[in-house]
C-alpha cells in the first residue's frame, strides 16, 4: 500500500490509499498509529513556528567536526514524534557560513546577499555538516558570495540524536567473501546476520527507531527552514536528499523558493526502496562495464587486457586469489569488490583503482591494501549503516519472505553479477524489520503549486538511474531537467562540467532556467595517472558497505 498525500497553501492534506507494495511486503502505514495527515501538519506547523520564534545561536563548532574558524555551529530543536510536537525532542546540529559577499569577476563590487542555501549531501545515513567548506572550492565561489552555505546532519547522524544498531566493535573488519552466486550455506549465514542486526536496531534505539523515516526528514527541513529565518526554503540535494527534497516539495510546495536536485532518486512509491534497489544493482553492471572499457583502452600502462572481457579476466583473478590469501590479511573478495563499487560512483577514482589491481598481479599488494582495506572499527560508520536502514526499512514495504529476495536477486545476478548481492546482504534487514513501516508519499505537484526547480543528472549513474530523473520531471510541475549526457559520475553539479555548473549558478544566482531542459557534454575522461588522487568534494566519498544512493 501507499499513499497520495497533496498540500495546498492552507497547511491541509489529503490522503489516497494506493496499491503496489512489494510482493510478500509487510503491512505499511501512512503514519504513526491511529493518527491522521492533518495531526502531522499541526505538528509540523508548531515546532516551525517555536523555531523561528528561538532561531538558532551560532557559535564556535564541536572539536570533532573539525571545521574551521570560519564555520560556526548550533543546533535546532525537532519534535522526536511529528504527531506530538511538545512531546520529546531532538536536536540536529547545523553548520553555517556566511555568504562572502565577493565578486569573483569584479573586486569593486558587493555580491547582494540571497539567504540560506541548505544543502544534504545524500545518504541516508550521510552528514552535511562539510557543506560550508564547498564555498573554498573554485566552482562553487559564485554561490557563496551570495548565499550563506547552510549544512546539518539529519536525525540520527553523527551528534544528531545519534542512532545506532550494534557494537561498532563487532562490526565486521575483513577480510571477508563476496561471493557473485552465493551457496546456500552462505545465504543462511547472511539472513541469521540480517534478523540480529534487525533486533538489534529496536534493542539500542527502542520505539524511538519508527522516527527515522524520509517523511520526518523532510519535516525536520521545514522546522530548520524557519529556524534561519527563511521565509521560502532554497535547498540543494543530492541523491538521497533529493527524495526527501521531493517529499518537502509535495508536502511544502508554497515554501519552496529554489530548489535542486542533483542525480534523481525515483519517487515513484512502488519504487521505494526494493525496486529502486534491484534497479541500482542492475545500472551498477552498466558502470562497472564502463570501467573496464576504460581500463582496456589504457593497457599499455596497466597491462590488465586491451578488452574489457580481458580486464574482467584480471579482476577475477585477483579476487581468486584474495579468495586464498588476503593481501596483508586484511583485503579479501569482499574489500575488493567495495573499493571497485566506489569506481562505479566516480570516474575520477578509475586511475588508483586500476593502477592498486596491476600492481597487485604483478606481486605488489600495497596499493590495493592501501585502498581497500576497511579501516578499524568506527562509530561513525556504524552509524551511518544504521540510519541508512532506519530509514529505508522505514519508509515502505520490503518483502519479508527471503524467497522472494533470492527469486528476484537469483534472477537479476545472471546479468548483473557485480553488485546484486551485495545490494541484498545491504538491505536484508528490512525483510525482519521489528517495527511499523510508512506508505511512501506520492510525490507530485499540480501545475502553479511549485516555484520553477532544477533537476541534474547524468545518463548513465548507477547510483540513481537516469530515469528517476525522468520520472521526477514528470512529477513536479514546471521542472527542467538538464543531463549530462553519456556520464556516469554520481553528482554534478559543481564539479568539473562547466556546462553543468553554468545552469546551476545561473538558476541559484537568478531562478532562471533553460526553457525544456538542457543536454550538457559529458567531462572529459580520467587519465590514467596512477598517483593521482580522486576528486571529489568535501566530505562526499560513498559508501563501502554496499551501494546506496551516495
């Protein structure tokens, strides 16, 4: 089941049961028990007017997020339960610098400032509390002269009212198996490990654990809005946070001022989250092609074959004999595969990846230990594991017979063996989920609702297929889509493409938007430099526990 849930300015809502769950889905639910869409709305309504009547007090920020001078933090005050807005609350901390005001063309001139940008850089699971630190970075110099560059870490993250499921220090170390076509055995092993870690989730975090939903998240939004004074909402997400973008769209649409999405989660509610993910092992087969071919075309430094069958044949090699011996007893099949997921993210991480497996077959282990091996046991990882299936398992119906889970998955490794297993051994825990799921929101505006918004997205990620841009283009009315074509890293805007990055300063500097979308070539390919590091932006590496959406 799932929901249609429509907001006009007057704060109210409508709610429209629909069919679609997963088959051998659980039961779902539109909100907390018994209660109705209007509640959630007071709810909502009253912890943003507390907010803005308290705004949030600056200050220097916690050793540990290690931000500069230059950055200050606070904290704003969310309702733990939307339902009972005076009930318990959480604190989100939030990061903040201000707008420059410099022109970067004209030294003489004062950039005019426009308010907050706030920005998720995805997950769930994912901080954003680096955010501020984009406005050093040249592309991104434009916006932070006009905008103060606003980051937070959602519920459950980091100091956010911390969730986690299991003793970071049982956490799994390596080196560990990655089988592409696991035994049975080997299945049963991975769903007694998903059912303990599904208990262990409700153990350490009690009823609490309900609250962790994209639904919430999107509340949370509106609540830190009116805390920074903003009248209208400018914000930025990228790959998770543009679901919840969405949803604050569908449930916020006189809110929004402007609004980015950058590399598209499918809205659609039948595709949260089982179908998105059985479409994301499958583009994750497309991504690792990619890389091969890639690797193929330089093998005159690499020596790996000069087709991608023959780099494959190397690959497979490799994990044989990690299969054996793993490289300085740390980096099995299992560490391999993750390092080589993150090339799947982003092009600039092909170099080290191919440079760490050649140099691996030709008896050096270092670079591939180096880039593979899991670091010790960590809070924080443990953490964003733990939001990240709070809230999928949360948000929707999963499947909860594993017959299912093995037909589908069974079924979809023959064509895409890199990543459909490790996707599954990801997300298992929803199947044994302890407590109540949501219905997905049904994500849409009626045409006038909603301020003009920007979509970006790249034809051939992985992590968020092309066509939940597509699909988010047809949802929200009067959105442009512009798409880098023939791409597949994970993330555009402010990044390297210059076409990309002149709609995104244009749109955030202006609000204007090319009339029927735009088509950006894509950047140019790495080169195979083997000591050049990857570049990415500030506090935005993936994740090497499976594929999420960043």
């Amino acid at each position: 089941m799932r929901a249609a849930v429509l907001c006009g300015t007057a704060g109210s809502l409508l709610l429209t049961a629909l069919t679609g769950a997963p088959a051998g889905g659980a039961p779902a639910r539109p909100g907390p028990a018994g209660l109705t869409a209007p509640d959630l709305t007071r709810g909502t309504a009253v912890a943003a007017a507390r907010a803005a009547a308290t705004g949030i007090r600056f200050g220097t920020c916690a050793k540990e997020t290690g931000l500069p001078s230059g950055v200050r933090c606070g904290t704003v005050e969310v309702p733990l339960d939307y339902a009972r807005p005076d009930g318990a609350r959480i604190r989100l901390t939030v990061s903040r610098a201000q707008a420059t005001g410099k022109d970067t063309r004209n030294a003489k001139h004062r950039v005019p400032r426009q308010g907050a940008l706030v920005y998720n850089p995805g997950g769930p699971g994912a901080s954003g509390m680096a955010f501020p630190l984009f406005g050093t970075l040249p592309e991104w110099k434009r916006i932070a002269a006009a905008y103060d560059l606003v980051g937070y870490a959602p519920r459950g993250v980091g100091r956010s009212a911390p969730l986690s499921c299991k003793d970071p220090k049982r956490s799994v170390k390596g080196p560990s198996q990655a089988p592409t076509h696991p035994s049975e055995s080997y299945k049963k092993e991975r769903i007694a490990e998903a059912q303990a870690y599904a208990r262990g989730c409700l153990r350490r975090s009690g009823q609490a654990l309900r609250h962790y939903t994209s639904l919430d998240n999107a509340r949370d939004l509106d609540v830190l809005r009116a805390a920074l004074g903003e009248r209208r909402l400018t914000f930025m997400g990228a790959s998770y946070g543009t679901y919840y973008g969405a949803l604050y769209a569908t449930l916020f649409p006189s809110h929004v001022r402007r609004m980015v999405f950058d590399s598209v989660v499918n809205p659609a509610p039948g595709q949260i989250w089982y179908r998105n993910n059985l479409d994301q092992s499958a583009a994750f087969e497309g991504r690792w092609a990619d890389f091969r071919a890639w690797t193929a075309r330089h093998d005159d430094v690499y020596g790996l074959g000069n087709t991608a069958a023959e780099v494959l044949h190397s690959y497979e090699k490799a994990r044989a004999q990690l299969a054996a011996s793993p490289a300085g007893g740390k980096v099995g099949p299992a560490q391999l595969q993750s390092a080589f997921l993150e090339a799947g993210y982003y092009d600039d991480y092909w170099p080290r990846r191919a440079q760490a497996l050649s140099a691996y077959l030709k008896g050096d282990p270092k670079p591939l230990i180096a880039q593979a091996a899991r670091p010790e046991a960590s809070v924080a990882a443990e953490n964003a594991t733990a939001v990240y299936t709070a809230v999928e398992c949360n948000d929707a119906s999963w499947p909860t017979r594993w017959r299912t889970w093995d037909r589908d998955n069974t079924r979809l490794a023959r064509t895409a063996p890199f990543e459909t297993w490790d996707n599954v051994w990801m997300n298992l825990p929803c199947a044994y989920w302890p407590v109540p799921r949501q219905r997905p929101l049904d994500v849409r505006t009626p045409p006038g609702a909603l301020a003009p918004v920007l979509i970006m997205a790249a034809e051939r990620d992985a992590a968020t297929p092309y066509a939940g841009a597509l699909e988010l283009r047809r949802r929200l009315s009067g959105s442009v889509l512009v798409t880098e074509t023939g791409a597949g890293t994970h993330g555009i805007g402010g990044g390297p493409n210059a076409c990309v990055n002149g709609y995104l300063d244009t749109y955030l500097l202006t609000g204007e938007l090319p009339e029927g979308g735009a088509r950006c070539a894509p950047r140019a390919e790495p080169r195979p430099a083997a000591a050049e590091k990857p570049r990415t932006k500030p506090g935005t590496a993936p994740h090497a526990r499976g594929a999420r959406t960043s």
